[in-house]
C-alpha cells in the first residue's frame, strides 16, 4: 500500500502564513514492481485548531482467468489530526497528533477468493513542524504512539520524517518530497520510505514518480525497492 504524504507539506508551508487552508490531490501510479496500478486520494485542511490529513488508496491487481484486471484489490486508508491551540506562542511549532490507519485486500485462488486485513493502527503523539524562511522547504518530525489491534508490538512507538522541497534546483515547479517511516510489528523491525519527484507541466497537473523503500513491509522480508511512474491532479 502507499502512504503518500506530499499535499500535506505543501499546505504545511503555509502553517504560520494563514488562518485557512485547505487542498485535495488524486494520483494515479503504475507499480513497476508489481505490475498493476494504483490510485491515492489525498487531502489536507488547515483551521485555526491545526490541521486533518487523509488520503484512501487503491490497488487494482484482481484479476480473472485471462489475466485481466476485474476490480480492485485492496484498499487502505489513514487520518490523522494536529491540534495546535497555541500558534502564536513560542511552541507554535509543535503539535499534538491522533491518527487512525487500516485497510483491506483480497487476492484470488482457484475457484475462490481469499483475503487479509490491515489491521486498524490508533496513533497518537507529537509533530514538529521545521521551515525555511519562504516555506518552500520543509520538514516534519513526528514520534507516535502506535497501538494495533490485535497485534502486540515488543516497542509500540512510530517514529517518522515528512519533508518537502519545493523549486528544487532553482528549477520552478520541480518538487521533491516523501517521508521515512519507523515501527515495530511484533518482534519485527519496519521501515517504509516513499521518495517522490513530481514536475508541474501545468496548472493542477503533474507529473514524476515515487521509489517505495521498505524493509519488513506488507510481508516482504528484508530490504525491497519499489519503483513507480505517475500522474497528480490538484483540485
């Protein structure tokens, strides 16, 4: 699954700079280490509280008899909230966080299907929120409590990293960004980073790619590196 964080930052630069903000991306990627595609809706909103991030992705990897792809294949979705009464004092920075993830996938055997859970994840803990002076570059820092249901974890924490560099290189409408995630699943160790590029061709409209990096995820052992093309529409 994607964990795709980019709106975030951009509405994240402009914490400080306005009382409202609010923007809604879709994605379209093509997984060329899985050969199927996926589909990301993402949202960000800025109120005087702080601010909501969603986002609901989709696989599309069911496939009949031919091959052909017939209907998604799992879905996964995660919401998370700051809340930040105190923005224009000395701690405006940082902010107390509660999310939710979890989700759902099927896969098919013969004469039937099969399926698996994400199980539900509640999280709850800090972000520190860091900034140039132009907003154009920026960076998250967030350490979470991370709660699964039905799953003990020997460490139960989240420790994670979004950043976003916006005009990189000087070059106008180039954007790098992405986030670093770390947690434990059981006795497991995981980690998943998603490195995005996307270049603004015109207005609402952008294209690039992301590279999944992941150790211990969705049950893949050890390390593995995940390529993919796409496309973002900003609403």
């Amino acid at each position: 699954m994607k964990k795709l964080l980019t709106s975030a930052l951009i509405a994240a630069g402009l914490f400080c700079a306005c009382d409202a903000f609010a923007q809604t991306n879709f994605q379209t990627f093509y997984d060329l280490g899985r050969n199927h595609f996926t589909t990301t809706m993402e949202g960000f909103h800025q109120d005087n509280w702080g601010n909501t991030f969603f986002f609901i992705d989709y696989d599309y990897n069911m496939r009949n008899g031919n091959n052909a792809v017939i209907a998604p294949s799992g879905t996964y979705m995660e919401i998370a909230r700051c809340l930040n009464f105190w923005q224009d004092s000395s701690l405006s920075a940082l902010s107390v966080q509660v999310e939710y993830n979890g989700g759902l996938g099927i896969f098919g055997i013969p004469a039937a299907i099969g399926g698996f859970t994400v199980n539900n994840a509640f999280l709850v803990g800090l972000d520190y929120f860091l900034h140039s002076e132009n907003f154009n570059n920026t960076l998250n820092l967030k350490v979470l409590y991370k709660k699964f249901s039905g799953l003990a974890s020997k460490v139960p924490m989240q420790f994670t990293a979004v950043w976003g560099l916006q005009d990189l290189f000087g070059a106008k409408g180039l954007r790098f960004s992405g986030f670093a995630d770390f947690w434990c699943e059981g006795n497991s160790l995981v980690f998943l980073s998603e490195p995005q590029l996307w270049y603004q061709i015109f207005d609402h409209c952008n294209i690039g790619g992301e590279v999944e990096l992941s150790y211990n995820f969705a049950g893949m052992q050890g390390f593995n590196v995940m390529p993919c093309i796409g496309t973002k529409w900003v609403f």
